[in-house]
C-alpha cells in the first residue's frame, strides 16, 4: 500500500465541540466529517476553492476579533473557534440565499433537477418565504446546446465556477468560460467551438442546479423515480466507480461516484453515456444457430447448447480454443476458465485479442503500481497510448498528479498526446525507433540527460503499454525492464479491456492458472489440480497462435466470448481466415459483429448492468459490480450458461450462481485468497481491494529489444493509436455518442508533407501491404518525422489492422 | 505652517515640462537612485520606509515599510505599481504620471533594489493613454540613460520595468484583481490568504504598491524617514495628494500635510461652495467611503485615524463635494451604480445585492417607490455588509460589494427625510 | 506556427508589436490584453478571429480569450464608430451636469448611448469615472481626455469631429478648443494622439501629428 505523509492533526471547536482535524484542512470539510453540514454550492472537495457563492458563511474567532467568513477556504489552525450558526451566520446565509433566487427561475416542476438540487433543498431549510424582489429577473434565451452532449440552460445557472473550473483545472479543456462580468456574467462557449471535451458530462453532474443538462437524461425521468446502484465501469480497466440509475428498469444515467482510489468521482463521457447500448433494439435477445444456407434463426436455449455440446464433444479438447472473456465479471471468467481446462481440457485460453502485452508482465509484477502511486511519485514516465484516448480515468489522475501535486512528467509518444501540455519533458519517435530511444535513454546519450535526470531522483511511476497497434510488445516490456532497473520505481504496465486484468486472474491466459499462478509452477498447478483434478500441463496458444492454429487446421472449434478478433485483433484477414476454417465457432456475445458472423451458433448473454460479481482493474484492485435491470429477452448471465453446456457436455461446473463462483475463487486461486464480497460490497473497503501479488508467477527477465519496424524506400512507419469515440459495436449502439468519433485523416509532419509535395486537406492514397485507404492529409507539426498517423478503431481505418508501413501519394483529382 | 511640495514642487517650477529626464535629471533627479545603489544596502533603505511611516496612498492606508517586511524571500519577486485609479473622485495618480513620470520611475528602482526585485511592472488603467505615454517614454529614457536594464549604474542591479494598461475595469485597482489581470486573466479578486507579499504575481512574492507611495520613496530616501514622519500629524504623516472635485469653487489636486481639517480643506484650500451655496454633504474618501455632513464632521482632522473614529475613510483621497441643491438620493444612485457596474460577479452579494440596490433606487427616483423598500435597502446593505458597522463586515471576497453600502447608508442616516419624501411622492397620485 | 502565420493580416508594425509584447512578460499569457488591444486596432473591433488569433498567439484556447476580453469594458465586441465618445455620468461628473451633456453629444452626434451613427462617424457611450474629476464634466474621444465641458461645447466637439474628421485625436488640441476646468496643470502640449477607438499608447494605436513638435 502507498504511504501518504500523515498530516499533523490540530483540534479545533465546531459549535461548541471539540474535534481533531488535520491542520489546514478546509472547515467546510473539517465540519462535514464531524457531523456538521454547512451549506455550499460552489465548494467542490476535488476542486480548489473560489469562494464565490459566499453560502458557506461561518463565524471564527481570531486573535483580531470574531469574523465573519467563508468556510470553504478557511483552513482549519490550533485552538480555532469555528460558530456556524451564529445569528449573524443564519442571516448572513438566508440573504446569500436571496441573491441567489432573485434571479433563478421557479421552474423546478420541469427542471432535470429538481428533487435533487441543493439550491431547491436550501431554500426549503433556510430561505426566505415570500419574494422580495420586484424587478424583472435575468433574461436569457433558453437552452442552447454547448455540444452534442451539454445544454445550457444560463438562466438557472447560479455562477458557481464549478463547470468551468472542472474544465479548466481538473480536464484541461477550458472550452466553457465566464463572459461578461458582474450582474451579465454568463457561462458560454466561444463561437463555433463546442464544449467538446470526453469529461463534459462531469459538468452536469457536479452542477448544483439544472443550468447544464445531458442530452441522454434529458426529461427522462425525475430524481424520485430512479432506483440507483453502486457499480464499476467497465469502459476500460481503470475500474471507474459509478452509480447506475434506472427508471422502470430501464437504465437512464450513470454518474461518477468519488472512490479515492480510482476515478475521484470524475467519468469520461464514454463511462457516462455507453449505458444507451444497453436498451438497443439491437441487443441479441435468443439464441440463434446458422442454417446450412448460412442464415441466423432463432433457436431455443435446449437446441442451441445441445448444439455447442454435441459439436465440442465432437473434436479433442486440445483442438478446442477460447478468445475472450475481457468483458465478464471475474465469476464469469473463472466459469469459463474453468470450463475450458475441465469440462473442454484445452490450454488454448486468451482474454486477449492478440494486441497487447504479456500476461505474466500485466499481473505478474512485483513491484507492479497502484493508481495511487501516481500521485505519490516525483516523476512519471508515461510510454504509452494517449491516455486521453485509451484511459481517461488515469488521464485526470496523471494530469492531477502533475498540476495539482507537482510531480513531474515524461511523455514518449510518436505524436502529441493529451498530456502533453502538462508534461515536463516530451519526447517523440517515429514507431520502430522505440528501442533506440530506449537505449539511449538507459545510456548516457546527451540527448536525454534531462529525462535520465528526473527518472534517477526520488520516486517513479512509469505507466507502459502500447503506444500504438504497429508497435511489438516487446517494447513496452523492454521499457518496463528499464523502468524496473531505476531504483524504487513502481510499473504499471496497461491493457485496456474491462476487466482483462480480471480474466487474466481467472486464468483465462495461455500461461496463467487461476490466481496469477504460471502454468510451468509445478506446486501451483498442483495446488489446482487437488481441486479440479488434473489439467494440461503445457501453456496454450495466445489468440495469435489460436487463429495460426485455425487456418491450419490444427485447432477446429472456437469460442469467442465478447470477443471481436476480426475488429479487435492483430490482423483482420487472418482472423477472418481462421474462422472461416474453423469447423465450429460458438459466440457469447451481446450483438451481432464482423466475427460472429462466422459463428455457428450465438447465445445471448448478459452484460454490464445485468450481471452481479466483481471486477479487476489495471492495479489488481477487485471490486463489486452489481445487477439492476434484467438482460433483454432471453439473455442470460454467462456462467449459468456454461454451468448448463458442462452437464450436457457430461461434465460438472458447480457454479450454482455467482456469489458460489466467488468463494470458490478465494479457495483455488492463490492471490484471491482474501476475496470475498462482502468486503468489497460495504464498509470501509467500498472503493475495492487490490489482491496481492501472486505467488505463483517467475519473476520476469526482459532485455531491451528493438521491435524491427523498418521503413525503407520512402516509405513512413505507421502509428496506428486508438481515440476514444470508436466504431465499436457499444459505441455504435449508444446514439449521442455514435456521432461523435472523428472523421479519419492521416497525419504527417510537415517535412514529411512537403518531402511528398502534400498540402493539408489534400486527399491521399495511404497503401500499405494489404490494403489501402483514402484520406484527407492533415499537416501536423506534433508528429514524429517519418511516421504517418491515422486513428486505429474508426469504422473506415481498421481494415488497415495488420499494417505497418504505409506510402502515401496524391490521390490525384485535387484537393 | 510650513511643509515641503514632496510630490508637485517640481511640476510648480517647471509648469511646461516636468515630466522629462533632462529637466528631472537638472533638478537633481536620480540623485538618489545614485546614492542607494552606490553605498546603501536594501536594508538600510527599507528601514528608512519603515521609519517614514508612510501609509500606503491606495486606499487602505496600510504602512508601506511594514508591507515590505511581509515580503517571502522566494525567488523571483515582484514589485506591481498600481496606476489603475478608478475610484470616483480620484485624479491624484493621473497627474504623477503625467507630469513627473521620472519620480515614479527613480521610486520604483529604488524600492525594487531594497525589495530585491528585478522585474517590476506598472499598472495603468486603459483610460490613462496619455498617462501611459507619458510613463512608457519616460521608461525608454531611463533605459537609453542606463537607469534601468542591466547592471545598473555598475552597481550589479539588474531592473526591468513593463508599463501594462488596463482594459477598464474598476475591480482591477483591488491588488490581487489588478495581479490576476496582469497575469492574462479575468480581473477578479483572489481569495486571501495568501496575501500578495507572500504568493502574488505568477505565484511569486509581490508588492503592490500606489503609484503615490512610489513617489514618495525618493523624498524619503534622499531626506530621511523621519523628516518624511515629523511631517503632517502624528497618526498620518506626510504630505496627500488630494482630489477636490464636486461643487467647489477650486476643484483640483492639491499636496496638504496630513492633519488639516475637513473645514479648512473644503473652505480654505477647495476655495468654498461654488456661488456661495451652502455645504450639504462630502464624500471624504473616494466613492466607497461614507458621507460626511457639515453638523458633525468639519472640524474632524484629515487623518487616518481621526475620519476612522468619525464612521468613514480617506481611502483613495478623493474628496467629493455636494452642495445644498443635490438630489442625496440621486447622488447615492449613480453612486451604486457604478459599485454594480463594476462587480466583478464572482460572489452572489456583491453580484446581485448592487445591482438590486441600484433597481430599488432607481425606482425611488422615478416615483415607483415604496414605503417597504427604506427596509428593504437597509436589509439588502444588511445583507451585504452584516451590521451595516464601519469599517463594514463583509459577507463577500473584496470590499468592493460592501463599498455600494456606504452611500446607502449615508443617506438613510442623514438624509432619512428625503428618502421618506420620495416615498411620499409615489404615493400620491401623479397629477396631470 | 511562426508568429506572422498566426497574424498575417496584421500591418507588419503590429506583427512587431506583438512579438515585442509577447517577450515583455515573464509568462506568454500576461500579454493577452496587450495583443486584444492590437487585434482590436487591426479589425476595428474585437472580432472572433482577432480572438482567435490572440489565443494562438498565448496559448489559451479561444474561450479564455473571450473570457477575458468580456470582462473589461475597452475591448469592443461591435462595430466601433471612427470617434468614440465617452461622456464620464459617474458622481462628480453627475453633480456637474455630466447628463445634459450626454444628452447634448447624443444629439449632434445622432448616435444614443451605446450605438453607433449610421454614417459610421461616431459611437457614443457613457463610463463611469474617467479621473478627470476636478475638470468635471469630462469627455473622451477615443480615450483622448476633454475637461470641464458642457453642452454647448459637447455639441460643436462633435461637429468638429464630423467637419475636420481628425485622422489623429489630440487631447491637448481638443482641451483648447472645446474644454474648461482643469483637475490639474496640464504643461506642455503632446504631439501624440489616437488614431482609432482604442487607447493611444505607444505600443498601440498612437501616432504623432504631422507638422508639429
Ligand atoms: C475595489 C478596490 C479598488 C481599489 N482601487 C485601487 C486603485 O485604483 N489604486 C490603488 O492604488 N489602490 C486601489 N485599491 C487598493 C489596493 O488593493 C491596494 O491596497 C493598494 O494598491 C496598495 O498600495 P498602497 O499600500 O501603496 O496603498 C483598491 C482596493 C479595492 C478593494
Ligand atoms: S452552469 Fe452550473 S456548474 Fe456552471 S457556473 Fe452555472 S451553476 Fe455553476
Ligand atoms: S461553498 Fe464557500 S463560497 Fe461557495
């Protein structure tokens, strides 16, 4: 566990009581954990104080006499004497409610916010009655969007500075902005320039009133009718708290909840607004097996798994692989790990799709970092993906750390990435250079010496992963083998998906057994088998080596579970190969996509929001996820299905339900030994627990390898990195984000540009090995020379998967 | 009684071209920028501002010398001239930076080698263009003498001096709105603590100091502290640049020692009532302060200390004066106008409570008023300034929100009838 | 980006202008009022693009431009007349008749307060304190200061202006010709004068009268 400095403690009397506070803690704050409520509206505990809305009005007594003042930037000294119900504290705070009527519509009756608005609550227990207030109020035009996601509603705003300090100083998107001053103060946009920031809808949420509302919740439903929910997003595998609301079981919203450890309450809209994908009509909702002419029917649950039994029955459990299984709950995933290695007796496992690191590196470290380690480090080297693209939630706490708490950051991206423009150091390199940088930055090149400098003083965090879909995973590896030589750096090495850390726990890995223990420790695997009885003692074939395994036919069947190897993986031809060769392909999956259209049979399985278990993110920190709406038709939780095929298939899952499946991770899988959930359910472990290292993997030798990306004969490497609005099937199904993924260009230096003889805007042909791609031609100075850009997980640009060297040329016909 | 002209005695001997180095330099200027950097060490010249005693000229009075003393040794640090004079009724910093612009200047070089500054700026309100010429060319001038810049005078003291003019914003004389501006952003006022002596310019110790106060640093240097303190009275020494303006036969700026008395500053120095009318009210201190009244306050002395005691404030030095035909209401209106015009909106009393001040009074005046709304002014100024005592409680972050206050209350204490006779006026139906 | 490919419709003076500003600061964003001074003088108000450019120039985004430029009364979103004149309506102006003049300006010069003559001559605004107190009422053309004037005066100023149509605003000239009481002993005369509604200070829009000291 990080430690933090333990602050010097000062007791201080709130109405009369003594209590012991850290020194120079807010009162506000102080007050509030002691029991004692003081009314605020801008005071936000993640943001700096203003001390504008002027609500939190207390008393203090001072060497210089009783003052009257605000509470929440009144940081709390020895012997203080704080009075927060004075009479002059009760007036002061009934005028302040007042002013701040005087101008606010009455129209809480149709406001999204109404029946939780503090300004509505306030006026109930503090407020004047009767209005004094003769004159006409402030007028304005009613909402006007500020995005595709925000409208804003400016006569209800109450000036509070809280979105447009979250913008500014927690997002770094100051795009919404004071205009004008005094009385005509309004919070706007610059003309043609939407809020568009992926932390938008923060700005709803931390709204005290219903000035800023969210397209998707608009009108549809009021606050008394939602059931609300603790739960994790599982957007990414930063394990963002938030708290899902339904009306009529229907998921309306989704809001950030403040866990300290993870996303401090902060969501990116992607977490915010995916929830629609759920309700679409295009949810599969009964199972469905493909004819002999090669059409989906609906078949009944019966004939669907007698089907998939009777077919991986058919072949041996060797020939059988599995891909996928990112997206389930940790239950689901050890259901499914288990039913692989005992029920199916196969050793080809992966969670992955073949685009990332290795298992043993994800979860196998020993001085592996926790999220918090951001915040404790002197520096931070970040080689990566943009996190802005990949990891919002990691982005804000990066961004958090080197702002806010001063650490210091290098980023090493092929291109300008989100941090940028906080980092310290930048350092930019054409994608298959990475080995270079990496040695010269291990030696003592000059070139680097400043970046040497920061990363040998104090402590380091350094967060690797792939920066981009050309790049080998040995780079990261070797980086994490630098980092791990700097003494007291801790790593944390990223992969994106839900919860893969999950399922690589769950031993859905081709080296790992449950609990992070590798195949080749004896003891361990051993330890397993006195469960589960005996297992194969060779580690299977990664999601590569599976499709390699297809398309020669040395594997026959396929389970994909929430797995889009054609989208998702290396290499969209050989996927497409290898399930075109495979005898039997069964899909888990939530939605038709480009892969299971190969597939034989598909369950309909439930997802996010419909299943109850717990999840693992990017540190290893396990918490709850919970059910509150019901899947859709005939849909059900993934290891009540595999729980049924093992019976068919003669075998014996015994997972009765998922709370079942949970114990017995505690009892097989070393590192989950604490696991329970009622830990993680209530009590002071809500914001989750991270399991210990496991016991079971080697430690890990890496060398700093060069990837061997070449480009020769005019030819630029391709940096392949992936934004945040996707073409991905959930986006895709989630309408008010669907439009929002960027139009696809690629991106070139300007030397490389003009080398070409290119202008920006110009159409391009972009050839690579296997296919090639028309674009607009963006000139950009933030690009490493000899490397073109183009984002990865656009509708119209992963075709382009496999590729890694592009040469780009006028597409003729103008601009 | 005898006093030096500290600030104008060289706009007096060379009425046409004061604000030129070489007429500066003849008349022994820079002489004593000459003798700090040559043989006095930063200490030497702080103790001599601290033993001046000087109050600062800006409006809150607060001793200069003690000011500097406040200042963290951090590293860089900054001295902030603020020339963004905007309080109504004051023109005083206008004239020091028109006509000895080189005074300033030597002030500003000599208080940022005692304050360890080598990067000061000067901060003159937008409206000032003429002003600000006249600044910035004296700042080329000091430079092409080698006044300012690198190394100055061999002494090893490096200054540079950035002449920065406001966008017109009243909010920006408040020191830390005024900082905020400099730095490229909105004019508000920051929260305090930290004081700008300890976190100010780019989060850097800073001393904002008036443009007044700056001038006065050669005098006191050149003369000695206590030379500077044995003049004027013994709770404000010195001499003020004082800004007569209203119904007076001789409005205008006129440099007194501290300790006259109101009668003798309106009568003898401001010449009178214009057309022999009688007195009816002042406002001693610039817009913010409140009024005085001829029953009970012409024989109070101009002192910082003597006006406290009275209920009001000398503050910005602006002395407006009203004679016995002004309309108080309509007096008191434009001047609550300006505090909500010029609210910077951050916090909800001053936002709101001016601006409904002003509505209120402008019904009052437009025969719309109500008996209710007496009450109501004085609970919105309640509201404002809790207790409506002097100096005024705030419930908001600067005291620009509480200054809006004072004219209210003026009128309520003084001139209640008035008010009553207006809400009598409404009452009654209009006739034809 | 090179600083001329941000501004490339700014008058080579300005473009100098601006890249002295940008160095006269420790950090890049305290020269953004400076530069909104510039891009002002170089569109004849505050448009989008001059914002636009601004922000490039700073490095803030176009919003904190805007937020910042709304929040002083000198940075002009509208179209600005040739000649704006601000009539001072604050107390000690007001105590001296300030109103009538305002009145009397709006008159001759057929522009309200607030809006801009439909030839485009004038635009006409009342302020508050100006610092001319002890010369009350007071006026400003294009920030150039007029003391102690009255109606009478207010209205041939404008017609001055209409007739003579100054390229350069002197406030010395125009104290001569068209004002009173002053707060102080003004000296000696300026050559220096405005060339555009915005503040004539040297690195603005400042420029000296031809033929004369
Ligand atoms: C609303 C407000 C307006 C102010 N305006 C000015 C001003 O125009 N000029 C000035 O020097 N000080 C002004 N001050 C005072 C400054 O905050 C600060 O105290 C002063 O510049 C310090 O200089 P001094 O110590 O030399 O007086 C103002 C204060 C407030 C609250
Ligand atoms: S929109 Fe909401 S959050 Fe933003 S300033 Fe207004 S009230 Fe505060
Ligand atoms: S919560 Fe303290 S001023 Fe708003």
């Amino acid at each position: 566990m990080p430690e933090r400095q333990p602050a010097e403690m000062v007791t201080i009397t709130i109405d009369g009581a003594a209590v012991e506070v850290p020194a120079g803690e807010m009162i506000i704050k102080s007050a509030e954990d002691s029991g004692t409520y003081i009314p605020r509206f801008c005071y936000h505990p993640r943001m700096k104080p203003v001390g504008m809305c002027r609500m939190c009005l207390v008393e203090v007594e001072t060497p210089r006499g009783r003052i009257l003042t605000t509470a929440c930037n009144m940081p709390a000294a020895e012997e203080m004497i704080v009075d927060t119900q004075s009479e002059v504290v009760q007036k002061a705070q009934e005028g302040i409610l007042e002013f701040l009527l005087i101008n606010h519509p009455l129209d809480c009756p149709v406001c999204d916010k109404g029946g939780e608005c503090p300004l509505q609550d306030q006026t109930v227990a503090y407020g004047p009655g009767e209005s004094r207030f003769v004159e006409e109020k402030r007028h304005y035009e009613k909402p006007i969007p500020l995005s595709d996601l925000v409208l804003m509603d400016r006569e209800r705003c109450i000036l509070c500075a809280r979105c447009t300090r979250f913008s500014e100083e927690v997002s770094g998107d100051p795009l919404i902005e004071f205009v004008g001053r005094g009385y005509s103060t309004q919070v706007i946009t610059f003309p043609d320039e939407p809020f568009a920031s992926y932390f938008s809808g923060n700005t709803v949420e931390i709204c005290p009133v219903g000035a800023l509302t969210a397209k998707p919740y608009r009108f549809k439903a009021r606050p008394w009718d939602l059931d609300a929910i603790e739960s994790v997003s599982m957007v990414d595998s930063s394990g963002a708290s938030v708290s899902i609301e339904t009306s009529q079981n229907e998921v309306v919203r989704i809001n950030g909840i403040d866990n300290d450890k993870t996303n401090h309450g902060w969501l990116s809209d992607k977490d915010r607004f995916i929830f629609q994908a759920i309700h679409s009509d295009e949810r599969l909702m009964t199972p469905m097996i493909r004819n002999e002419a090669g059409v989906l029917h609906a078949a009944t649950w019966g004939e669907a798994l007698d089907l998939v039994a009777d077919q991986l029955g058919s072949v041996r459990g060797d020939e059988v692989a599995s891909i996928g299984g990112a997206n389930s709950t940790n239950e689901e995933a050890f259901a499914l790990s288990k039913f692989l290695r005992t029920v199916v007796v196969t050793p080809h496992v992966d969670a992955q799709v073949g685009d990332s690191l290795r298992p043993e590196l994800l979860v196998g470290l020993s001085n592996r970092a926790e999220i918090d380690d951001i915040d404790l480090a002197d520096t931070i080297l970040l080689w990566a993906g943009d996190l802005k693209e990949e990891f919002p939630s990691l982005y804000l706490r990066v961004r958090h750390a080197v702002t806010e708490l001063g650490a210091k950051l290098i980023v090493v991206h092929p291109r300008r990435a989100g941090l940028d423009d906080v980092a310290t150091l930048t350092v930019r390199y054409r994608p298959g250079d990475g080995g270079e940088v990496l040695r010269k930055l291990a030696s003592n090149d000059e070139k680097y010496a400043a970046a040497r400098n920061l990363l040998s003083e104090g402590k380091v965090t350094a967060i690797v992963g792939l920066p981009g879909r050309t790049e080998d995973a040995a780079l990261p590896e070797a980086v994490a083998a630098y980092a791990n030589s700097l003494p007291g750096a801790k790593i944390l090495p990223l992969a994106r998906r839900g919860n893969v850390f999950g399922a690589l726990d769950m031993g859905l890995a081709p080296t790992l057994l449950p609990g992070r223990v590798h195949v080749g420790n004896a003891a361990g695997r051993a330890e397993l088998e006195s469960h589960w009885g005996p297992l194969p003692a060779d580690a299977g074939r990664d999601t590569n080596g599976i499709l390699a395994g297809l398309v020669s036919g040395e594997l026959k069947a396929l389970l994909m579970v929430g797995a889009d190897p054609v989208r998702d993986g290396r290499d969209p031809r050989e996927a497409r190969r290898a399930l075109s060769s495979a005898d039997f392909v069964v899909s888990f999956d939530m939605f038709l996509n480009d892969s299971n259209q190969y597939a034989s049979v598909i369950l309909p399985v439930d997802g996010f929001a419909e299943t109850e278990g717990s999840v693992t993110n990017v540190e290893g920190r396990v918490q709850k996820v919970n059910r509150i709406v019901p899947g859709p038709g005939q849909s059900r939780a993934l290891w009540s299905i595999l729980d049924e095929l093992s019976v068919r298939m003669g075998g014996q899952l015994g997972a009765g339900n998922a709370a079942a499946i949970a114990k017995e991770i505690a009892t097989v899988a070393p590192a989950y030994r604490s696991f329970n959930w009622d830990r993680i359910e209530w009590g002071p472990e809500r914001d989750g627990v991270v399991m210990p290292d496991g016991d079971g993997v080697q430690p890990l030798q890496y060398e700093p390898s060069d990837p061997g990306l070449k480009a020769a004969g005019g030819r630029l490497t391709l940096h392949f990195g992936r934004v945040l609005y996707d073409g991905g099937t959930r986006i895709a199904h989630s309408p008010s984000l669907a439009a929002l993924a960027p139009d696809p260009a690629v991106h070139l230096h300007p030397r490389d540009a003009s080398a070409l003889a290119l202008s920006d805007g110009q159409i391009v042909d972009v050839v690579g090995d296997e296919a090639s791609l028309h674009l607009p031609l963006r000139i950009d100075a933030t690009m490493a020379e000899g490397a073109a850009y183009i984002p990865a997980n656009l509708d119209s640009t992963w075709v382009f998967g496999a590729t890694q060297v592009v040469s780009i040329a006028n597409a003729g016909g103008g601009e | 009684m005898s006093f030096p002209l500290i600030l104008t005695q060289r706009m007096i001997d060379h009425p046409a071209d004061s604000h030129l180095i070489d007429v500066y330099e003849g008349a022994g200027g820079y002489d004593v920028m000459r003798k700090v950097l040559s043989g006095m060490t930063p200490e030497q010249v702080v103790a001599e501002v601290k033993s001046a005693n000087i109050q600062g000229r800006g409006g809150a009075a607060f001793p200069a010398g003690i000011k500097w003393g406040f200042l963290a040794p951090a590293e860089p640090r900054y001295l902030v001239v603020n020339g963004d004079e905007s309080e109504p009724g004051t023109f005083k910093d206008r004239q020091l930076l028109e006509r000895d612009p080189h005074q300033l200047i030597e002030g500003v070089i000599i208080s940022s080698f005692a304050l360890g500054v080598n990067h000061a700026f000067i901060y003159i309100r937008g409206e000032y263009p003429k002003p600000a010429r006249r600044v910035q060319q004296a700042v080329e001038a000091a430079y092409a003498k080698g006044h300012l810049g690198h190394n100055i005078m061999g002494s090893g003291f490096d200054l540079d001096v950035t002449v920065h003019l406001g966008g017109g914003a009243y909010i920006c004389g408040e020191e830390t709105a005024l900082l905020n501006s400099l730095e490229g952003l909105r004019g508000e006022p920051r929260l305090k603590p930290p004081f700008p002596a300890v976190e100010g310019l780019y989060a850097k110790p800073t001393i904002v100091n008036n443009v007044e106060t700056i001038s006065n640093i050669p005098w006191i240097i050149d003369n000695g502290g206590e030379a500077f303190a044995a003049i004027g009275d013994e709770n404000s020494v010195g001499t003020r640049l004082f800004s007569l303006s209203g119904h007076l036969k001789k409005p205008g700026n006129v440099e007194v020692p501290m300790g006259l008395t109101w009668r003798e500053l309106i009568y003898d120095i401001g010449g009178g009532i214009r057309d022999d009318r009688e007195l009816k009210t002042w406002v001693p201190g610039g817009a913010s302060a409140p009024w005085f009244v001829p029953e009970h306050h012409l024989d109070v002395k101009v002192t910082k200390d003597d006006v406290a005691h009275a209920g009001s404030m000398l503050g910005s030095g602006a002395v407006i004066v009203m004679d016995e035909t002004t309309n108080v209401v309509a007096a008191a209106h434009r001047i609550v106008k300006f505090f909500a015009h010029e609210s910077c909106g951050q916090c909800t009393p001053c936002r709101e409570g001016t601006t409904w001040l002003e509505n209120i009074l402008w019904r009052l005046l437009n025969g719309a008023g109500r008996q209710s709304d007496i009450e109501l002014l004085l609970d919105i100024c309640d509201n404002i300034s809790p207790g409506l005592a002097w100096p005024p409680k705030m419930t908001t972050i600067c005291p620009l929100g509480p200054s809006a206050v004072s004219p209210i209350t003026s009128i309520m204490t003084h001139f209640r009838d008035e008010v009553q006779a207006m809400v009598d006026l409404a009452a009654e139906p209009a006739s034809a | 980006m090179t600083l001329a490919a941000v501004i490339p419709d700014w008058t080579s003076p300005n473009q100098e202008r601006a890249r002295k500003l940008l160095d006269a600061y420790p950090e890049r964003r305290s020269a953004v009022m400076p530069l909104l001074y510039l891009a002002q003088l170089e569109h004849g108000h505050l448009t989008d693009s001059g914002m636009t450019q601004v922000a490039e120039l700073t490095g803030l985004t176009p919003a904190q431009v805007q937020a910042v430029a709304s929040f002083y009364t000198m940075y002009k979103r509208d179209h600005v007349g040739k000649y704006l004149i601000s009539v001072c309506t604050s107390i000690s102006c007001f105590l001296m008749g300030s109103d009538e003049v305002l009145t009397a300006v709006e008159e001759e010069s057929d522009a309200l307060d607030g809006t801009t003559s439909a030839d485009g001559t004038f635009s006409v605004e009342h302020v508050e304190c100006i610092g001319a107190c002890g010369g009350a009422p007071a006026v400003q053309v294009n920030y150039e200061l007029i003391e102690g004037v009255t109606p009478e005066k207010g209205k041939a100023l404008c017609q001055w202006l209409r007739d003579a149509a100054p390229e350069v605003v002197l406030t010395d000239e125009m104290q001569e010709l068209f004002g009173g009481v002053r707060s102080f002993d003004w000296g000696s005369k300026e050559a220096e004068g405005a060339v555009a509604p915005v503040p004539a200070f040297g690195p603005y829009g400042s420029a000296k009268r031809e033929g004369r000291s």
